[in-house]
C-alpha cells in the first residue's frame, strides 16, 4: 500500500500526521531526534525514522519507499535539510510539497507593519509612553518630523561619531541617544525596555541574523506592541491547508471534516455580569468557545474552552485551526466578547468585517450575528440623571486625542472614555493649562462594579485622582465657544515679519472654491506664514492640512502660527515641492500660493498622488495662468474656472477715508478627474 512521507521538524508536521491519522493514511515520519520522535503519537498507521540523512541517504529512503507523495515539513531555518530534500527530489515522479510553517512573530500580540518609516511614524503619533527607535540614525528623521513624538523617542544607533551626530542634528537630546554595537539578546534588549520605560518598540523586518526574533520576544515578555518597518518575507511553500487540499486529491480521502461556528459577537457591558442584556448571557451560557480579554472571560466557564485572545490575529488563525478538531458538536457556538456596547469605540465592526472576509473567501465555515450591550456612557449618564444625544462622545481609551481642549472648548456637554485614573489626571493637566477651568468634571469609577464610585470634580482635584481601575467622565462647559464655520481671521492675527502673506479677502475666496469637507487632507504648497494652513486647519479638527514651505524663516513663523492658535491637525513640512510632497499621506485637496517655477512638476506630483483630488491656485501674472493653461491640457479635469479679484480697502487719511487698492489676484479652481473622458 502506498503512503505519504513526511520530514517534521514543526508542530504542523506533527499536527499533519495527526490529521493523517485520523483519516487513515498509512504514513512515514522522518525526525532527526529522539525528541522528534518522542512527541509523535504512536499508531499502526505511523512508522517513524529517527535519523539525519544527507541527499545520498534521503534519494535512497524514498526510492526504497512505497510513497505516492512527500510532504517537507522542516523548520524554515533548517534550509540545508530542504535544499537535500529538493534535490534528493530531482527528476522523480512522486509530487514534492513543501509545507510552511506559521511565523513566529505572527504569534506575538502587538506586532504591526509598516510599508514605510512616514506611515510607522503617523502610527506612533497615536500612542503614548517612551519609544524605542532600533532603525538606525539614516532615518532618523522621519519620525523627529514629528515635535511630539521626538520627545518620547530613544534611539539606539551605531557608536560611530556619523551617528550620534546625525542624532543632534535631528534635535535628539544626549539622554535619548543610546549609542551601543549588537548583537543584543533576548534579555539584553527587555533589560533595556525596562529601563527606559519603553512602551513601544519599532524596529526593521531584518530576519533572524539581525536580532529581530529576540526584540520581538523581549517586547512580548513585558507586553508591549511592536511596530516593524518593511513586510513581512514570504517562505516559499504552502500553508497547511493548502497541503492537506493536495493531499486529498492524491489520495482521494478526505484527511478533515471541518466543524461549522455560530459566532455571536457580545458586548458585556462595564464588565459586572449582572449588566448583560439577557441575549448576552443566554450566548454565553450556552457557548461552546469563549474569546476576549481575560478580565470579560474569567467568570464564566464554557462548554469546550476559553481563550484570552479579541484581536482578529489571534482569533482567525485559532478558529482555522479549531475547524480542524472534531467535537461532537457542530455546529460550535463561539462567543467573543468586547466591552461596553458592541458599537461604541469596540472593536466589533473590525472583528465582524475580518470574519466576513474569512468566510467569503470560502476558509471558514459559519454565520456570525452581534449582540449589543450597555455602554459605560449609557451608564454615566443614568447614574447623573443627563442624557447624552445632544453631548460630544470622545473616547482618549488607549490613545491621544490631539485636539481634545478644542472639543471640549466648543460644546457644552462631552462625554469622555478614559482608560484609567492617568488620563483623568491628564484632563485635569489639559483643563488648567487651556484655561478651562470654569468646566465640571463628574467621574465614574469602577462603573456597575460594588466598588462603583459617582465623583463631581474640579480640573484641579482631577489631578488627585489616583485609584487604579476603569474611568469614564462627563465634562460640562458652562461657557461653550460657538465654533465659527468661515475663514475669519485678519490679517493682523498673523505673525507675519517680512514673510509675504495671502491677504484675508483672497484667503477667504480660495478656501471656499477649494470645498473643503470633513476629514479632507489638504497641501498648502508654498505656504508663506501659514495663513492659508491656519484657517483651513481651523475649520475643524478632522481637516488635516500640511502647510509645505522651503525658506526657514516662514517654516519659524508657520510654526509659532500654529502655536499661537492651537492647532494640532496642522503639519508644517520644511521642504520643496514637489520632492517634499512625496512621502506625505495621500491629499483630497491642495492650494498653491506659490510654486517657485516648478508648478508643471508640483501639479504632477499631485495628479499621481490621486487623479482625483481638487486644486486652488493663486497668481498675480498673466504669464502664469498662461502657463497653467497650458499645463492643464496635459490633465483630464473638470469644473476648471479662472477669476480675477481685485480688492479695495478703506484707510483713513486725516479727517478722510480713502480706498487703497491692493493686486489683482487670480484665483483658478479645478478638479482633477481621471475618469473623464
């Protein structure tokens, strides 16, 4: 009778075997060690060789052998052994699979990637804590682009004088500068963690000979994320059910039975099991798999087993696997839990839409429905006797909210997720400094739980709030700021010196045409002071502007204008157009104020960077609406539209008022538009 032959060396080739097993498929194992061997399952159908073999030694095994196929399951790093395998392999008949196995760091929670150092630094703006940067100092100045995030940045770079040197140049103090030569361990580097109280780690994708397995297991061993920089190198193979699928076309078994879920997502509430709705607690009690984090998850006590995992990279892959095992139960009721109400800031719809992926690509077998629950604003707010439809609801859980005191400034009522009694004195800090002190802050602790506690503060006894536990608060304003929605502010408003400026009427006319909406991402190309970023940054807090400027001194003045208003959601970027534009988020919008003679180039950078944003453009020459003319040609665009604004402002003169005439400008507005015919 024919069998399948295997090389292991990984718990998916014994796992392979297993599954084998249970199918009925006689099958040979190949291990090096005693150990190997020791960890496979006895069997009639299992025969075992412990033993390394060379290329000679495996080409004759399998010929000696009665085998219809061979399944290398070695360990990736184990490449001299493939390389045998392969070439003992050569010119035979019998098919060569060559199972990969799960990464290792895919495994460890809190490990993201990054394409680019531009989109890792963006990411890093959204958390908080000291930063381990182990990119190297060429780099460094992507993520000092960033005020904010470069004074919680430590960097370890080379000793070399270049290093250090390109440290101080991108401001880094001597205290941030960690100047050491590898190879650094495991513990070397939790050591390091530990000492500067590290709360992220960012490194390269640099493989096993440039320590990177050893910082991914030092950051998991102190819980903390991990953000890697370049994509993750695909192993040359097939995964495990790609193999299994070969499999039982050559041998015309079926080597799995997999299991149908009924996956119900539930939210739990502030935590207190006497909060659950009753749907929830009827999917819980009746649930075959329970997943969440260990603090929902630790009351109770399902059918089959529970899991501390809520990230949907821990849960697919558990589930895929899951689908493997026979239970006498199908379908397998799974209950993941999220806190709160299922959709409020929860990690619901990430989870619902990664499932659904999941199953319309045909890898999981299930129907997945959502339970809500009672969220911790929805139990403040009885607690206080307020209702919230009329509030602003903000969640600073795990995260920064940069433009907090602006929210809290312009509305009367907001209600506030924290994570623990740090943020509440955070708000505190910010209130006191933004001169908000008139607000009322009334917390609640450890909401539904015996230990439940209502508080009404002042932004000034927040800062003594020290409990550990979970925190929510209401925030009432009592003098609210009516947010303007128009460009309004002259031109005295500006710190301007000798910096030429895009005059108030002309700043106004351009930020209409331009039809800026909610969330938009705006280049301000040739920025000057920064007059243009500042009312467009202005308008709201979801508008993200990047005010582009080369000359020095108007990158000071950009930066002391946007300090001077507040404005967190603008971006000064020291550069020229268009090479400064490159490595920016993808705009909707852009305004030219100036172009310094390369606005063909400029336009199309912008064209590339998306065919379908929406530009304004402003020129005091007929020579430059001749050459726009002549560029746009090159372009499909729509709603294209040149005006002339001439401006006339009053001055008094002795006992007169005279008009004083200021230049012409053309304003020209256009869509780029790349479905156009």
């Amino acid at each position: 009778m024919k069998e399948i032959l295997i090389f292991a060396g990984t718990t998916e080739g014994r796992a392979l075997s297993e599954a084998l097993t249970d199918a009925g498929i006689a099958h040979t194992v190949c291990v090096a060690t005693e150990y190997g061997e020791i960890v496979l399952k006895e069997n009639p159908l299992v025969s075992i060789h412990r033993g390394r073999m060379d290329q000679e030694e495996i080409r004759h095994f399998v010929e000696k052998g009665n085998f219809f196929a061979v399944v290398d399951a070695t360990h990736p790093y184990a490449t001299v052994v493939t390389q045998n395998i392969k070439a003992a392999m050569k010119d035979l008949s019998i098919p060569y699979l060559r199972l990969k196995r799960e990464r290792e760091e895919g495994r460890i929670e809190g490990v993201r990637y990054f394409e680019d150092h531009e989109a890792c630094a963006e990411a890093l703006c959204q958390t908080v804590g000291n930063i381990l940067l182990t990119t190297g100092s060429k780099d460094l100045f992507r993520y000092c682009a960033h005020e904010k995030l470069k004074e919680r940045l430590y960097v370890r770079v080379l000793p070399g004088i270049e290093s250090i040197q390109l440290c101080m140049e991108q401001g880094i103090a001597g205290k941030q500068i960690l100047a050491l030569q590898g190879p650094f361990t495991e513990q070397m580097n939790e050591a390091m963690l530990r000492q500067y109280d590290i709360q992220c780690l960012v490194t390269k994708q640099s493989g096993r000979t440039g320590g990177f397995l050893e910082k991914l297991k030092a950051a998991e061993r102190i819980n903390i994320p991990v953000y890697v920089v370049g994509t993750m190198a695909e192993e040359e193979g097939a995964s495990f059910e790609e193999v299994v699928t070969k499999l039982e076309k050559l041998s015309g078994k079926p080597i799995r039975k997999e299991i149908r879920f009924e996956i119900t997502l539930a939210g739990v509430g502030m935590g207190n099991p006497k909060s659950l709705t009753v749907e929830v607690k009827e999917a819980i009690e009746h649930a075959d798999v329970l997943l969440g984090a260990e603090r929902m998850i630790a009351p109770y006590e399902p059918r089959i087993e529970k899991k501390p995992y809520y990230m949907a990279k821990q849960i697919l892959p558990y589930l895929k696997e899951l689908s493997k095992k026979e239970y006498d139960r199908n379908p397998c009721r799974v209950v993941i839990l999220f806190s709160g109400d299922t959709g409020f800031y929860s990690g619901c719809k990430a989870m619902y839409e990664a499932l659904t992926t999941e199953i319309e690509k045909g890898v999981l077998q299930a129907d997945v429905s959502i339970r809500p629950g009672i969220s911790s604003i929805a139990c403040l707010a009885s607690c206080i006797g307020e209702r919230y439809e009329d509030a602003l609801l903000v969640s600073m859980h795990g995260k920064e909210v940069p433009d907090l005191a602006q929210k809290i400034r312009a509305n009367e009522k907001v209600f506030l997720l924290l994570s623990g009694a740090s943020d509440l004195q955070a708000l505190g800090e910010l209130l006191i400094r933004e001169g908000l002190t008139d607000c009322i802050v009334t917390a609640g602790y450890q909401l539904s739980y015996p230990e439940q506690e209502i508080r009404t503060l002042t932004p000034q006894e927040c800062l003594g709030s020290h409990k550990k536990g979970l925190y929510s608060c209401f925030i009432l304003n009592p003098a609210p700021d009516k947010a303007i929605l128009t460009p309004y502010r002259g031109d005295e408003a500006f710190i301007r010196d000798k910096v030429p400026m895009t005059k108030a009427e002309i700043r106004e006319i351009s930020i209409c045409k331009l039809q800026l909406s909610e969330g938009a991402v705006v280049y301000d190309v040739g920025s000057g002071t920064g007059s243009v970023a500042v009312e467009m940054a202005g308008l709201s807090g979801s508008i993200v502007v990047y005010a582009i400027e080369q000359k020095e001194e108007a990158v000071f003045l950009i930066g002391r204008n946007k300090e001077q208003f507040g404005l967190p959601n603008l971006h000064v970027v020291n550069g020229k157009a268009p090479k400064a534009l490159e490595t920016l988020p993808v705009p909707t919008h852009a305004f030219i104020g100036g172009s310094s003679g390369q606005l063909r180039e400029i336009l199309d950078c912008l064209y590339k960077k998306n065919p379908q944003m929406r530009i304004v453009l402003n020129a005091i020459s007929l020579e430059t609406i001749s050459e726009l003319k002549e560029i746009l040609t090159q372009f499909r665009v729509t709603e294209e539209e040149v005006v002339q604004v001439q401006v006339n402002r009053m001055k008094p003169v002795g006992s007169y008022h005279l008009m004083q005439a200021e230049n012409p400008v053309w304003i020209c507005s256009f869509q780029f538009n790349a479905c156009e015919k």
